[in-house]
C-alpha cells in the first residue's frame, strides 16, 4: 500500500507541482485548498501517513488547523513557513508539528523530510532488545513496542519526535545526551545553527510530564552549550 500525504495549501500552482513530484516518486497525494476543506477530510475520517500544511492561508492558518486536529490525530505534520518566519515555526513546533520547511518548498528538500519524518515515526528496529523492552525512570514508563509512555499509569500522549526524546534520554538516564545526536537521531539530520527544533520537542516533553505530575518535568535538565540529561533516579 502506498503512502498517503495530504497536502494543505492554497497555492494552487505549488500544490500540483509537488503532488505531482511526490506521485512519481510513489507517493498517493490528496491536496486541499484551505484549513476548512482538510478539516472536512478530517471529519469524513480519511486517513493519511504524513501531512503538509502551509501556515499562511486566508480563513484559518495553518497553525490553527494543526491545533484543532493535533489532540484528536497523531499524524506527522510537516509545516511550510515564510522564509525567516522563526515564531512560527517554534509556535508549530510547540502545537506539535514534526518538522518545517521553508517556502518555497524544494520539492526535493521536501521528499526528503517526508521521509526523514516517516522514518522516525516507525515503530524502533525490534532486532535491538536493548531498544524494543519497557523502560522505567522513575515515575515514568515507556514500552517502544506498543510507542506508549506513561506515568503512575496514566497514558502521556507525545508526537513521534517527543516519543523519542523521551526514549533516548531515558535510555540514557543518568548521562548526558547531546543536542547534535538528538537532532540527528530524532530529526534525522544534523545539528545547525540557530536551530531549535530539537529544544522546543524537549521542552513540550517537559510540559507534559509536568502536566501529569508536578515537579516531574525537572527531571529533564538541561546542561547549557551541550546537551540534556534524564536525572531521575531508579532506571530499569
């Protein structure tokens, strides 16, 4: 079965442009002219591999589409934003979009954070017992297998980027984790400057440990120029 991308984007001219590039490369492309018409996809209960929407759109922006759909879809959503637009990408980010991409998309640049994005969002390689088995940090658990986390039971719910932050750095309770090898294990890339991306994933892992028990979103410290550290105590 092929992968199915839907794209939001009301520049008609563009979204033909990469539908057609993403088909020939395999790829099945449904595209929507605004925010309202996705929404309406949405209610008729289609379902895609991967989104793109575009933040500037007239009626609802794409960052208003992706906050409505984001607490009842967990589909990776890549976001397309003006050139130097940084507060929207960090304010995407933080409504827990996967990646973003400058406008004008690159169809190629765009294919490869398709994929990028589509591979981290793959259950973790079973081969590796040391990365499929439960892990548990404190209050905290995590079962890579079923891509559940938990704490004192109750279920945390994370986009495929917060999911694996969380798991490396509990895997790596105790030690310090870069931002290079996050970024690069995560997001698949390499680390650049100015680059926040990886930040604002840990800092919504953060908020929502917090928001499941107080004080719990500390465990994730971080160590300035360099990295972070899961610090809690009691990793099995």
């Amino acid at each position: 079965m092929s992968t199915r991308i839907l794209l939001v984007d009301d520049d008609t001219e563009l979204s033909e442009l990469l539908a057609e590039y993403l088909g020939n490369e395999g790829y099945e492309v449904e595209t929507a002219g605004s925010a309202e018409i996705a929404i309406e996809y949405f209610d008729a209960r289609r379902v895609y591999d991967i989104c793109v929407f575009d933040i500037m759109m007239p009626g609802l922006s794409g960052l208003e589409l992706l906050q409505q759909l984001r607490p009842r879809m967990q589909t990776p959503v890549i976001m397309l934003t003006g050139r130097g637009d940084d507060i929207d990408r960090i304010l995407g980010l933080e409504m827990g979009a996967d990646d973003y991409l400058p406008k004008p998309a690159n169809p190629r640049e765009l294919l490869a954070r398709i994929k990028a994005v589509l591979r981290r969002t793959q259950s973790i390689d079973q081969s590796s017992s040391q990365q499929s088995k439960p892990l548990s940090v404190g209050a905290i658990l995590l079962d890579p297998q079923l891509r559940l986390a938990q704490v004192q039971g109750s279920e945390i719910h994370l986009t495929s980027a917060e999911f694996n932050v969380l798991q490396m750095l509990m895997q790596a309770a105790g030690q310090l984790v870069s931002k290079e090898r996050l970024t690069e294990e995560v997001l698949h890339r390499k680390l650049t400057a100015y680059d926040r991306a990886i930040d604002v994933h840990v800092s919504r892992v953060r908020i929502k440990l917090e928001q499941e028990l107080t004080g719990l979103g500390e465990a994730i410290k971080t160590v300035r120029g360099q990295g972070y550290q899961m610090a809690l105590k009691g990793a099995t």
